[in-house]
C-alpha cells in the first residue's frame, strides 16, 4: 500500500500549488495501480487491463477522491484502494466506449486503442476484469476504515457505475446516436450520468470512507455534479479546438458525426461561459469547508483551463 509520504502531504494552508500538488498525486497513483494489478496466470488478461490502466491519463478521478477524503477529515492512505478502483472502472468504461460496437476508436491516451491491439474479445474482457476487480480491490485493501463506511462506498459506485449511473447514460447516447434533435434535457442527462456520476462517485466516496457527515455529503454531492458536467463542456470544446497529439485520441470527432454537443447547441463562447459559471457555483459549494477545500477548489478551476 502507498504510504502517506509517498501521497505528498496536505499543502500549508496559506498557499497552494496544484501543479506539483497533481504532479506528486498521479505519480503516487500510478504506483498503487502498477502493484494493483500483477500479471498472472492466463497473462493475455492481465497484460490487456494492464495495458490500459497504465496507460496514462490525467488521473483525475483518484485525484478528487483522495482529496475529498482528506477535505471530510481522514488520510490519503484510506483512499486510495478507492481511488484505485475509480480508476479501473473510468478505464473500462475506456476500454469499452472505444470498441467497434459503441465509439469504434484507434487511439486512447495517446495508444492504440485495447480493442486494436488485443482483439475485441480480449478488450471487452479486460473491460470486465476491470471492473469487478475494483470492487474486490475496495473490499480486500481498504484498511483503517470502518466496514460500514467501506460497504457503503462499494454500493455507491454500484450504483453510480450502473444502469442509474455510467451505463444509462451511455445507452441513451448511443440512442441518440445520428439524431439532429437532440434537447438540453436529453444532452444534460447523458452527461450528467456517462460522465457526471463517476466523477461524483469519487468525491462523494473519499469523503464517505472518511467517516463526512450527511450535510457534507451533499454539499461535495452538488459540488461534484457541477464540475462533471463542466468537466463535459470542456470536452465537447476541446474536441473542436485541441489536437489529436493534444488529446490523445482522435479530435473533431463529434462535428464529424453530427453528434449534438453543447458548443453546437450553444457555441463556443457560451459553452465556456456555462462550463466557469458551473465552476463557480460548484466552488461556492465548498465555503464552509475553508482553506480545507483548497484543493478541491483548484482542481474545479483546472478543468475549465485544461487543453485534454
Ligand atoms: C461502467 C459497467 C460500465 C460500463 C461502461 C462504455 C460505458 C459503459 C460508458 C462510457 C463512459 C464514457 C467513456 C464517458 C466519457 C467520460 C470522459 C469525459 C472521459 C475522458 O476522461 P478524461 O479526460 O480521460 O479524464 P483521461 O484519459 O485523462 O483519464
């Protein structure tokens, strides 16, 4: 298990440097993934989930989870089987979006894609070894956390990783797949659930296994909603003005298919005013928490200025 000076401590309260803040937090999770998920016998398996878990990637889903479990009062350590798990399902959800089947990509965090490289058999699989494997990591390496509080962490990501959560939200994209006619309404529910529910998940779950109270989940709860749905603004624009080399996977894809986004909806400059108003009401959220919420706080404006 990852120590807590390995995790980099919480930063002085006066000041606070997010780049060597996310630098010190994605090296710390790319150790814990890396000795997460040793190859073993049928290695074809574990060599493909290994392929796309290591894979790189901002990383941002165990970053939000650990610093929400330090904001709500416990330690990193407590975290980061969670934020490890986090990280397996957004990568199987990878994994799966890029297959023939759903999005048909080549090119995943600057990679070929599992599917092109291992076949799409091999791809859905590692998909499904991903994903059950992160709910017995949570279960078998959470330590120093009362069960209750790791029991009802695993049944949040159930739910947000199921058909209430990741998976509705991407049947109902894959239904309005070639549809010009799309509303708000249906665009807000496929993002606030493909995209939104995860990244809730990893904040509302650090600040359960810290043992947060109710009041305090729901304001991380209402912060985590505006940020995934900022998060997904930012997307929609990057993938018109950002580069493939930028991204890591193919850019312009949505114009290409006349898929409705929220800059076709609304342009690009209201799009981004949406995606920092978003922002500013997800901040306001964390008022009470004080210079405690300084990461979080950050992290919220590093998504309305990021370029992938
Ligand atoms: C969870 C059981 C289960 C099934 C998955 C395929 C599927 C169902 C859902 C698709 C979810 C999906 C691909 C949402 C898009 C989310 C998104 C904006 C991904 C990009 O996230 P970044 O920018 O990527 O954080 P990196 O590579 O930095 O991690």
């Amino acid at each position: 298990m990852v120590l807590a000076t390995e995790l980099g401590s919480s930063q002085p309260e006066s000041s606070f440097d997010l780049s060597t803040y996310l630098v010190k937090r994605k090296e710390a999770i790319e150790v814990a993934l890396d000795s997460a998920l040793p190859v073993i016998y049928p290695e074809k398996i574990y060599e493909a989930m290994r392929y796309s878990l290591l894979a790189g990637g901002k990383r941002l889903r165990p970053i939000l989870c650990l610093a929400s479990c330090e904001l709500a009062g416990g330690t990193a350590d407590m975290a980061i089987p969670t934020a490890c798990a986090l990280e397996m399902i957004h990568t199987m959800s990878l994994i799966h979006d890029d297959l023939p089947a759903m999005d048909n990509d080549d090119y995943r965090r600057g990679k070929l894609t599992n599917h092109k490289v291992y076949g799409d058999d091999i791809a859905i699989l590692a998909g499904d070894g991903l994903l059950t494997y992160a709910f017995e990591f949570i279960a078998t390496k959470t330590e120093n956390v009362p069960p209750q509080q790791v029991l009802q962490t695993i049944a949040y990501l159930g739910r947000a990783a199921g058909a209430g959560g990741l998976i509705g939200g991407q049947v109902v994209d894959v239904e309005s797949e070639g549809k010009t006619d799309v509303s708000l309404e249906t665009l807000n529910y496929i993002h606030a659930h493909k995209t939104g529910a995860l990244l809730e998940a990893c904040v509302v779950c650090g600040a359960i296994l810290a043992g947060a109270s109710a009041a305090d989940l729901q304001r991380l709860s209402r912060f985590a909603q505006n940020i995934g749905l900022a998060f997904q603004i930012v997307d929609d624009i990057l993938d018109i003005t950002a580069t493939q080399e930028e991204l890591g996977k193919t850019a312009g894809k949505d114009v290409k298919a006349g898929k409705v986004t929220f800059p076709s909806l609304w342009g690009i400059e209201e799009s981004r005013r949406q995606a920092s108003q978003l922002v500013a009401d997800a901040k306001a959220q964390l008022a009470v928490f004080g210079s405690k919420a300084l990461p979080l706080l950050a992290i919220a404006d590093f998504i309305t200025s990021r370029s992938n």
